[in-house]
C-alpha cells in the first residue's frame, strides 16, 4: 500500500484550535510558516514583555509611512531595554495585529539590522522593530503566561552555554519538559523546532522513555500525541506501523475519531486490525472515520469488510465506503462497486457505486463496468433527480 507522510503543519491542527498565543495568520500563502519561540528568541536582540497603549500609531520617514506600537514595558526577558515606555516599528504584511490593552510578549530586533530599514533614517529616530512571525502575537494570559515567560527565559538563558554539547543537551532536556507540560502553546512551539528544517533540539534514543507516555496517555492533547508519533517515525527512532496501531489501541472518547483521520496517512495490516471492527460498531461517526481511513489504494485487506458496511443503513458511512473503495482502486473493488450497483436496496447507493464504478473502469482503460449495461451506465452519469 502506497504511504504518504503529512507536513507537521497539519498535524497539529488539532492542537492549534486551541493555540490562545496566536493571534489568526495576516500572511500570504507565499509566507514562511510561523517560528518556534525558541527560534525567535535566538534571533531577538531584546525580549519585552508589554502592555500595549497604543496600536495604531504611525511614523513618517521620507515619503514612507511605518506602523508604530507604543506599549509599557512590564519585564525584560533579554536585552537592554529598561522598564517604562517603550515604541517599536510593526512592519511587514507577516506582522502582527496588537490591540490597546494586549498584554503581549514581543520579539524585537535592532532597525539598522532589518535590511529593507537599513537605508533609512528610521534606525536613528527608532531603534527597534518587531520580528514579525505569520501574524502570531503571543498574549501573555492568566493560565498560560507564567509557562511561556519561564519558557522564554531559559532560552534566553541557553545562549549563555558556551560548550555546543553542553547547549544541545540543555536545548534537548527543556523541549522534552515543555512537551511533557500539554501547554498548547509550547507543545506546537517545541513540534516545530523538531519538524524538518528546525532539528535544533533533535530527539534521540535515548529520549524515548521519556515521550513513549505521552504518546499513550489520554491525558496529552490528541494531536500533541499525533505529531510526536508521525515526527518519531520521520526521525527512524520507532517502527511506525506498531505506534500508530498502539496510538489506537491508547486512545478512546472524541480523540478517537482523530486518530483514525491521523492513521489513514499510515496505513499497514496493524491499522486495518484495528480499524475494520470499528465498521460494526455503535458509534456511526468512529464507523465513516474508520471507512474513510481504510480507503488507501491497494487496500485489498479492508473490500470484505467495506462492502459489508454498506448494508448499515447511514448515509454518511454508505458515502465513505464507497469513496473508499474507489480510492482502493482494484479489480476486486471495482467489483464490489459494481455489485453495489446492481444490487444494494437503496437507490441512491446504487447510483453513486455506479457511478463510482465507471469511473474505475474508464481510469483502467475498460470500456464499460462488466455488470453494469449501458442502460445503466447512461442512468447513472445522468444528474439526479430532483426530490420536491
């Protein structure tokens, strides 16, 4: 069976939905995606803590116009800047929005350092610039700031380590800490460092009897364990098939339905185990989730126990199965398509496994399905009928 490995990105849909640092995303398609905070604060010449007074200010410098943020400074996390009145550039269509009032931790970078300010006057009338990140803001709340701040500042704390080994152990021990604390906010923060491209704190063997119970435990936002299997397999540190089969057997309840979505990019004997007795079961969504991920192509495993869940009588596990076994794409789900058509009860399953069925066989080059006449073929491919 063919495999396909999702971005991290969308892996960690499900825990973003609940990501209260960030504000909604400003940048354009082209843009980078948005950093870690690990990242931002290497790159942060100065880290401020502020309650923002001001928003929408401006400054002219020649005929440009810059956006300006006027705040109080409430902490220092790193660099010079003193406690009191701070006013920092916003610019770039990846900056974020602040309001009157946020109580915001900003990553700032000296002007003469942003090349596209360099050349202006601006350095000399406004020394910082806020380092702008896909539009996140990182709002400082009642429940998660005193987590992100103490994150912050042991970064910051890590450039302080002179030895390389010394700082990527240090590095290594603190992304296992923040992911082990189920803050959304620092397990996206953290996944990110660890996805391709951001390997700064690269997990290792010997990291594994630390992460192997969050992966299991019900108590870790689903999509935290989601994406550390699905990184874990990308880094050859685990036998993919055994953790995503383990991943389902640990998990129970409304993350069930997203584990199964998860496995569908991993499918393997193990999986269909686990999945094809969920097609009987009580719960009709976990039984179209479980149909849905058993449509891999060459899935020939799952065709028995897909064509048995379409005598269940509900439309949205009848819709799976048939996309389903079109995604399969084999002879034998053709002909399960095929068999559907000519004779399932319901008259609006027969013309969508007809349809789909055709389909099948004009991809494969057949001329016409062998069960289905070009009666039947015609009644199929014509719209529907309109139900008044």
């Amino acid at each position: 069976m063919a495999r396909r490995i999702p971005s991290l990105v969308a892996l960690l849909i499900a825990v973003v939905g609940g990501l209260t640092a960030s504000a909604a995303p400003v940048a354009g398609a082209s843009s980078p995606p948005p950093a870690s905070l690990r990242k931002l604060t290497l790159d942060a010449d100065a880290i401020v803590r502020i309650r923002v007074l001001a928003s929408n200010a401006t400054i002219d410098v020649g005929t440009i116009t810059y956006p300006l943020v006027h705040g109080e400074v409430l902490a220092t996390l790193k660099g010079p800047i003193a406690p009191g009145p701070l006013a920092f550039a916003n610019v770039g269509a990846d900056a974020a929005h602040y309001v009157s009032g946020d109580d915001a931790l900003v990553f700032l970078q000296r002007s003469e350092r942003v090349a596209a300010l360099a050349a202006t006057t601006l350095p000399a009338r406004l020394p910082w610039v806020g380092i702008p990140n896909a539009g996140e803001k990182v709002v400082v709340s009642d429940r998660s700031g005193p987590a992100i701040l103490d994150a912050v500042h042991r970064y910051a704390a890590l450039d302080g380590l002179r030895d390389p080994e010394a700082r990527g152990d240090a590095l290594r021990a603190l992304s296992l800490q923040l992911l082990r604390s189920g803050e959304p906010v620092l397990v996206v923060s953290v996944l990110r460092d660890l996805s391709p491209g951001g390997d700064a704190g690269a997990l290792t063997l010997a990291d594994l009897p630390a992460l192997v119970p969050i992966i299991e435990s019900p108590d870790f936002p689903i999509g935290t364990r989601i994406a550390l299997v699905a990184e874990l397999e990308r880094r050859g540190l685990v036998f993919g098939p055994a953790r995503w089969v383990r991943l389902l057997r640990t998990t129970q309840g409304s993350d069930l339905i997203a584990a199964i979505r998860a496995v569908r990019e991993h499918p393997s004997a193990g999986v269909n185990a686990q999945l094809i007795p969920l097609l009987a079961g009580r719960d009709l969504d976990v039984a179209a989730a479980a149909a849905t991920a058993l449509g891999a192509p060459g899935n020939v495993e799952a065709i028995r126990a897909l064509a048995a869940s379409l005598a269940r009588p509900d439309v949205a596990l009848q819709d799976a199965t048939l996309a389903s076994l079109a995604r399969i794409g084999t002879q034998s789900a053709r002909q399960t398509l095929e068999l559907a058509a000519a004779r399932h009860p319901d008259p609006r399953v027969r013309r969508q496994a007809a349809i789909e069925a055709i389909i099948l066989a004009r991809r494969h080059g057949t001329t016409m399905a062998p069960m289905l006449g070009p009666a039947s073929a015609a009644e199929a491919l014509a719209p529907a009928p309109v139900t008044r």
